[in-house]
C-alpha cells in the first residue's frame, strides 16, 4: 500500500497515526450491532473531517485505528472527536449502552505509525 503525500497550499506531509482506545471498564460493548454502528460513524467523521482510515480493526473491548491527516490536526484533537461523537451517538441509539455517563476511557495510546504497509497491520 504505496501511499501519496498529502498536499494543501503551505504544506505536504504524510502523517501516519495509531490508535487505541478502550470503553470504559474495558467492557465487552463492541459486539453485533453496536461495532456495525461504531464502525459506520468512525467513517463518516472521518470522511467528514478529511483523515484518511487506512485501517480499522474493532475488538470487543478496544479498538485499533490508524488514520492519515494533515499537520492540522493534533491527535488528541482527533481523538476528542472520534470519542465524544460516537460515545453521545452509540449511548443515543442502544438502550444497553444509556446508563453510562461515558463510553470511552479517558486515556488513549498514540504513535506515529510512518508509512504504513497492509503486513504491518495484519
């Protein structure tokens, strides 16, 4: 997976990141549905906010992210609105997951992940 620099009028950049995230008490709460509908509304801020998925792999109890973005964004400001969406959206639509005050561990782990191949995240 060959991928482009990223250009914008006063920059080029490749800026590769890797998540991870927990739900709070590392409960088991992306399973079935609940990943399916997780899944969808990591797309769309993503697509909305113009980074890049170059992979997503959800486990029932954390989930491994690695976006592409520009300079622009910081990681914690990525993360601030990857979790707060889909906490409110999640909490909103599945009666199980309401009771929380949060879905999300307030903690998260990032690096840079450079450029990475399909072999890396396998």
């Amino acid at each position: 997976m060959e991928q482009e620099y990223r250009r914008t009028k006063t920059t080029v950049s490749l800026i590769n990141y890797h998540f991870v995230f927990c739900p709070r008490y590392r409960r088991k709460v992306l399973v079935n549905r609940v990943e399916e509908r997780f899944r969808q509304l990591v797309e769309e801020i993503c697509q909305e906010n113009d980074w890049i998925i170059l992979a997503m792999e959800v486990m029932p109890d954390h989930c491994h992210l690695f976006l592409n973005c520009l300079p622009s964004n910081s990681p914690s400001d990525i993360m601030a609105r990857v979790k707060g969406v889909t906490s409110r959206r999640l909490r909103q639509e599945f009666k199980h997951l309401s009771h929380l005050p949060s879905l999300w561990t307030r903690s998260f782990f990032v690096s840079t992940a450079g450029n990475v191949s399909s072999e890396t995240i396998k």
